[in-house]
C-alpha cells in the first residue's frame, strides 16, 4: 500500500469510496420473484413468475404490461396495476424501477384496481401514498434525488401496520397505517403510467443475513481462484467480547 491506494481516505484511489471499514453484506432470497426474461412483447397473461411458479400467475391489468429488453412497462400510460398473491401480508416486496413519470411505482396489500398502497417518486419525494376508490393520498415522504430515466431498488418491509421504505438500501422512513393490513397482494403500476416507467427483478424477498465482514481472504490457485469472505451479525459480533 505504498502508494495509499488501498487506504480508505486517499479520495483519489482508483477504489475510493468503494474501499470501506467493515462493510456490511446483506444476503436475500426471493421467491416469488419474476425477471421479465423472456421475448420482447410477452404480456402478463397467464405468466407466473420466474421463481417460484407454484405461486398463482399475474392478476389485474395483465394485458397492459409487457417485456422490453427484459424488463417490464406498461403498454399504455394508463391507471394500470399488476399484482403477485404473496400468501402474506407480512414481507419484504422489491424491485428495480426506472422512474419515468411521478404517480406510479411499487404496489403494496392491492385490493382491487381502485384500493391500494403505493411507493413512487414524485419528482422530489419517496412517498407512501394510499389510493382509495381511486383517489390517491400521500401518507409519509422523504426528499431523495431521482432523475427521470435512473434504475434505483426499492425495498420495502411490511410488518403489521408498520411500513418502511428503503431505496438502493438506505431507509428513508417508516410509517404506520392500518389501511389494508390483511392483503397479501402486491405488484407494479400506478396512477397514469408513464411511457418510460420500467420495472425489473420484482418480488417477495426475505433476509437471510445481515452484518459486517470482517476478514476477506484470497486463496489464488493455479486451477481455481476464489476468496473466502467472513462476516458476523451484530448479534455474534457482540457475544465475542466480554461486557458488563
């Protein structure tokens, strides 16, 4: 490390501000979660998702939603909605959307096509919004940066009647709401759908481990290489000292 290009500090390293102290890693399984790849044109109907097609197939507006490029938009801007029965209420529901317009997003507990939760971006905001009998109403926000025509993942984890929201793993706020609360249905779409709207790798995830790595080492074979990286949750972090 002569030349401090592996010090964490050094702003102009080719590696900053990649190179981090004990950076977390955090492990996810999806199921059910659909990749939209397949051929360009290919619509909802009838389509159940990539992993794990014991769930039911898509539901709501299925026809207006087809693949580009592996991704999924919508056929027309329009108020359409498309929604996967997770079986739970309780959950974290994902994707990566491209933000094309400002009233559509992530579908939360979808009830029918006029009663729903949603997170969208309204060209300033995260926000939370609640549509009933059609009518959208925002309920929490947090200012973020989201150009129009930027991929970022929204995440959110419904809990009871707590909701968090977090983009490109960062929360930006939680909210309680007793709105919908047993539904277990969760999707894409929005009010008014834009044109460049694009949603991809959508589903149900569910963590698996959350915590800092604490050494990585490299084993750089002839035949294989390869690198073993250890991490601990906070909890076994903890238990290896002694406190009082």
């Amino acid at each position: 490390n002569d030349d401090h290009n592996y010090s964490p500090s050094l702003s102009s390293s080719p590696f900053f501000p990649m190179l981090k102290l004990s950076p977390v890693i955090w492990f996810m399984m999806g199921y059910p979660v659909d990749t939209f790849n397949t051929t360009n044109g290919t619509n909802l109907s009838s389509r159940k998702p990539d992993y794990d097609d014991k769930f039911d197939a898509w539901s709501g507006d299925t026809g207006s939603f087809e693949v580009d490029t592996n991704k999924l938009k919508a056929a027309s801007a329009a108020n359409l909605t498309a929604v996967l029965d997770f079986l739970t209420t309780n959950c974290f529901v994902g994707c990566k959307y491209t933000r094309g317009g400002t009233t559509s997003g992530l579908i939360l507990r979808w009830t029918d096509a006029s009663n729903y939760l949603m997170v969208y971006h309204d060209g300033t905001s995260i926000r939370l919004g609640e549509v009933v009998s059609g009518s959208l109403t925002s309920l929490a926000a947090a200012t973020i940066t989201w150009t129009g025509g930027d991929e970022k993942w929204i995440l959110c984890e419904l809990h009871g009647d707590d909701i968090r929201v977090s983009v490109d793993d960062v929360l930006q706020f939680t909210h309680t709401t007793t709105r919908f609360n047993t539904v277990t249905k969760h999707g894409v779409g929005g009010r008014a759908t834009h044109a460049s709207d694009r949603w991809d790798e959508f589903g149900g995830w569910r963590s698996m481990f959350y915590g800092r790595i604490d050494t990585v080492q490299p084993d750089p074979r002839r035949d294989k290489q390869h690198t073993y990286i250890r991490a601990f949750d906070d909890m076994e972090r903890l238990g290896k000292h002694l406190g009082y």
